[in-house]
C-alpha cells in the first residue's frame, strides 16, 4: 500500500520545493517541455507488421536535445495495458530520484490511462545519454537518444564536427516481449533469442526480407561527423566497425575522453560512445558497410547475426549531363570474433579520463567503505505447483553475492522517504560473499541462491570502493553492471581471482575511466570508487535484461546529508500509486 501521508501537506511541500528549484534553474539554464505519448503503433520489421509500444509512435522513440544546465519537464501519458515507467540512463538526478524511472525502486509504474511528470535538471554533465522503460522488457521498442549539448558558447574539447548523428543499437522480436519474458519465468530457462539486432530501428541486408530497412548515412568528403552511439540492445554487447575507416573515440557515458584512434568500437548494454568520423576524399559512389555484431563469452546461445548500414559518400553532379559515375562495390569491415577477448579488454583500457584542470577526474582516493560482489548465475527452486526445466525443479537464477533480488510491491524511495521500510525491505545485504570459494575455477557443490529485498545503507558522502568478482557458476561471461544516481571511476580490472594483497597497487587513481555502465569482464573483476553524494535510492543491476530479469540486482539506500541541499526532496503531487 502507499504511503497516507496527507496528501494537501504533501502538495504544498512539493510546490514549495518545485518553485525554489525552479528558480534557481532559472540562473542554471531553462526548462523544457516534452509530451511522451505511450501508445500502441504498427510498425512492419522482416516482412512483419506488428504492433508494438512506442512513444508518440516513434520506433525508436523521440530524440532529446538539451544543455547541460537545463530543467526537463517530461510529461508521461500511458495510454497502453501495460504498466509504464521511463528511466533516464546517466542522468545523476541529484535529489531528484522520484524521476529516475525504475519500477518498484524509486516509483510505482504509471497504470493504464494515468500520467506522472518527470521533473529533473541536467547538472554538470554534457554529451550522449538514452532513455528506455524501466519495466518488464517494454524497453525492447522503447528508447531514444538524450543529447546533452555544452552551456552556451562552450566548445567541445575536440575538432567541432560538421554533423552530429545519433546511432542507436537495439533488437527486433517478430514475438511479444512480454510473453517471451514470461514463458521464460514460467520454465525457468532462458527466453527466446530476438529475431536481429537493429541500428536506429533497422535490422540492415544481412536478414531475410530486410534489405530494404537499412539505415544510410550519407556523407561529404573531408568533414568531420561525431557519431553518437547507443547501445540499447536488451541482451548482448557489440563489437561496431565501418569498413576502411578509422574513429575516434572522444567521449564514454557522456565524459568526456583522452582522444584515441580505433577501428573496432566495444559497447555493452546501457553504454554510450562519441566517435569522432573523417571523410576521406573517396571515389564518388563510394559505399562502405557500418557493422555491428555481438560479443559473448557465455555458454549459452545467442544471436551470432550481424545488423549492418551503409556509408555512402554523395556524388557531385557529373562534368556533362551524359557522364555516369561507375558504381563501386560495397566495401565490408573486417568484424572481430564474437569471443575476442583480446579486442575487447584492449578497447575498455584506452579509456581514460581526461583529468585535466578543465574537466578533473575527482577519484575518491580515501575509501570509507569495501565491499566485494559476487556476480554471476545460480539455481533456485522453483515455486510450487510449477514445472521448471533443471535438476530438480529447478530455474536459472542470477545474483549478486549469492543474493537474487525480490522486486517489493511498493517502492524503495517511498518506503525509504516515508520510514516505512518494515515488509518492504531490509538493510541486510552482505557486504562480501557469504561463502568464499575459487570464484572462476571449479563451482562449489551447492550453487542455489537466496533471495531477498536487502539494501545497502550509505552515510550521506561515503567513499565507496566496489569490487565485483564474475563467478563460473553456470558458465563464466561479462556482465555490464549500471550503477543509477552516479558516475564511478573504474580504478582496476583483471582475470581471474581478485586477489586484495597485489591487485589494488596497480590501481588507476589519476586518470580511469568514468562511466555508469561497467562490464565486469568474464571470469575476471572490475573495481570501481564513487562518492555517495545523492541522498535517495539507486539501483545497481546488469544491463543484460535476462540477468536482471533473474535477479541480477540490488539497491543502495544514501542517507541524506546535514545541509538543506543535500537533503532528498519530497515526492511530487502526481507521484504513481501502487
């Protein structure tokens, strides 16, 4: 149930709180208005028509372009059967949690005929972002681009480009999303694998009856385009190329970057990459393949297909009315293995910070608290009167430190505001594996999880350093782990065992990435240090909607702090009941 807080005493603190935010906006950027309309919408994928969720009927959806400094005030109508939250990918939401988006975490999803307004200022970050559902697998067709340009009069710290191009991954299902996750949740095995991966909505020549749903890119020799992608496929990391052409990687997780050169561009889900594109003066006509594939490390299967676009250069007009310009053939890139680790460890560490005067990396360097996560697979029993598909009634289940997480009925930020943790929650959650064993060797004999809505609790400016340890429980693979409500600094990787006597010497405390989606590599770990200046509650899940729909999550509960600006604000008047 939620909260009785009266709710007149509730909306005069939520218009007092909205006008003294609003002011100080003011000075900050302005405030921008979007209408994101949650509709039903028939769109034809493989020779399909199918009706999908979208918003404002937009596969993929809209795209956002704001300032750094700028409020938003995104008014959300769900007009589908289906529960409805959007989350903000990155978007730090500083004491703005009730417009974070996940469901169950910091609001009840938007019911069927009902709207919410979410209400947020972009503070101190610029670049590519996204927005997607945060609910069951709705973010499957819903998703779009955030673009967060400078403050007025600010250039980017590299070569300003001639056009900017929003290139955003996802996956096609010819079936319901929905009723794959929950046949899978029904047998307790893995859901059906998508039917192709798209780029900006199209799967591209490489599926049948899909030639014609190829995403072009025109472009001009000799100019500059930033190219920004987006990774919002459900379940698989990709490896990108462009045949014959060199990027440069400029930007991560909007932070920017030490400028590097690469032919092969790593991104897992829920990350964002700015590259930098230089046309060359090719031959008119010229047409080069822009390609995107998966990179598993996994046992299970997956979709080894390839989504493809075309680059093609756009011809003069001809000397002489009757002079044609000779076709050329389409150029392919050279795509890494789909289990090329190599390529894809070497990628993720030549990204820096770029920790320079103007934009500084604030690494904590003093932690206040360790912590060490398990992440991986496990098995739990299934409930009863079900059949499920492993040993002894048994379903696949995913963890962190052996604790597979319950999605409560009422949200943890409410319960959480309101002191009304009691049946919703408890502060619990271990620290280190309750049971230490050869994490990426041979699985010990009981691999069952436990299961639980347990939190961390976090003093208001806690420095926190997070190990987590990939297990080979089930089979060893990457998990992208997104972190809400911060960035973190990523100070450490390896393979194999974490071992805490030798490996944080050689942690990078100067200039390590920043980012909010880390892949903790396969049957290796990845360190990660951030500060817990945002009071609320934020949740910490893998990007692989399999995992998370299997338990792979947890939350972190950050007090609120002494001074009046570090303190949560109150819920807003249309908050969604549960």
């Amino acid at each position: 149930m939620c909260s009785s807080f009266p709710r007149v005493v509730l909306f005069v603190l939520s218009a007092f709180w909205v006008f003294a935010e609003l002011v100080l906006a003011k000075h900050a950027g302005i405030t921008r208005h979007y209408k994101f309309d949650i509709k039903m919408q028939n769109v034809t994928r493989l020779c399909q028509i199918k009706s999908i969720v979208t918003v404002n009927g937009q596969f993929p959806g809209p795209r956002i372009v704001v300032r750094e400094g700028d409020t938003m005030l995104v008014k959300v109508v769900n007009h589908v059967q289906n529960n409805i939250t959007i989350h903000w990918h990155g978007i730090r939401q500083l004491r703005s949690g009730w417009a974070d988006g996940p469901a169950y975490i910091t609001q009840c999803p938007i019911q069927t005929g009902r709207s919410y307004v979410y209400n947020f200022t972009i503070t101190g970050q610029r670049g590519t972002l996204f927005w997607h559902a945060h609910i069951s697998w709705l973010r499957a067709t819903l998703y779009g681009p955030i673009v967060i340009l400078p403050k007025p009069h600010v250039p980017y710290p590299f070569r300003h480009p001639y056009k900017e191009v929003p290139i955003i991954f996802g996956e096609w299902w010819k079936a319901d999303t929905e009723t794959v996750i929950n046949q899978a949740q029904q047998t307790g095995g893995a859901p059906n694998l998508s039917d192709a991966f798209t780029i900006n909505g199209l799967p591209g020549p490489f599926y049948n009856c899909s030639a014609k749903d190829t995403f072009k890119l025109k472009v001009r020799p000799g100019k500059t385009y930033l190219l920004r992608l987006i990774n919002a496929a459900m379940n698989d990391e990709l490896f990108f190329s462009i045949a014959n052409h060199t990027l440069t990687v400029v930007e991560a997780d909007a932070v920017y970057v030490k400028a590097f050169k690469t032919t092969t561009i790593l991104i897992t889900p829920g990350q964002t990459i700015n590259v930098l594109l230089n046309t060359r003066h090719h031959h008119p006509n010229a047409t080069f393949l822009i390609a995107a594939r998966p990179y598993a490390t996994g046992p299970a299967t997956f979709d080894n297909t390839t989504t493809a676009g075309i680059l093609e250069y756009h011809s003069p007009p001809p000397s002489t009315p009757n002079t044609k310009t000779p076709k050329l053939p389409l150029l392919i890139p050279t795509l890494a293995a789909f289990n090329d680790t190599i390529i894809a460890t070497n990628f993720n560490r030549k990204v820096r910070s770029l920790a320079n005067t103007k934009f500084p990396a604030k690494v904590p360097k003093n932690v206040d608290r360790h912590f060490f996560f398990t992440v991986g697979l496990g098995i739990s029993q299934c409930s009863q009167n079900q059949t499920c598909q492993g040993p002894n009634n048994t379903r696949v289940a995913a963890a962190i430190n052996n604790v597979t997480f319950v999605q409560p009925n009422t949200a943890l930020l409410q319960a959480h505001f309101f002191n009304q943790a009691k049946g919703v929650y408890t502060t619990d959650f271990p620290e280190n594996p309750p049971v230490k064993f050869n994490y990426t060797g041979t699985p010990p004999s009981n691999i069952m999880v436990a299961s639980g809505t347990k939190v961390v609790v976090l003093q208001f400016n806690t420095s926190v350093e997070l190990v987590m340890q990939g297990t080979s429980i089930i089979g060893a693979e990457s998990h992208p782990l997104h972190l809400h409500g911060f960035n973190f600094f990523v100070v450490g990787q390896g393979f194999g065992n974490y071992d805490p006597n030798k490996d944080p010497a050689n942690f990078n405390l100067v200039d390590p990435a920043e980012r909010n989606t880390v892949g903790v590599p396969s049957a290796g770990w990845v360190a990660i240090r951030f500060l817990a200046d945002n009071p609320g509650v934020w949740f910490m899940h893998c990007h692989l909607e399999v995992h998370t729909s299997w338990g792979l999550k947890m939350a972190w509960v950050v007090m609120d702090g002494q001074r009046r600006n570090q303190k949560l604000l109150p819920p807003p008047s249309d908050l969604p009941k549960c």
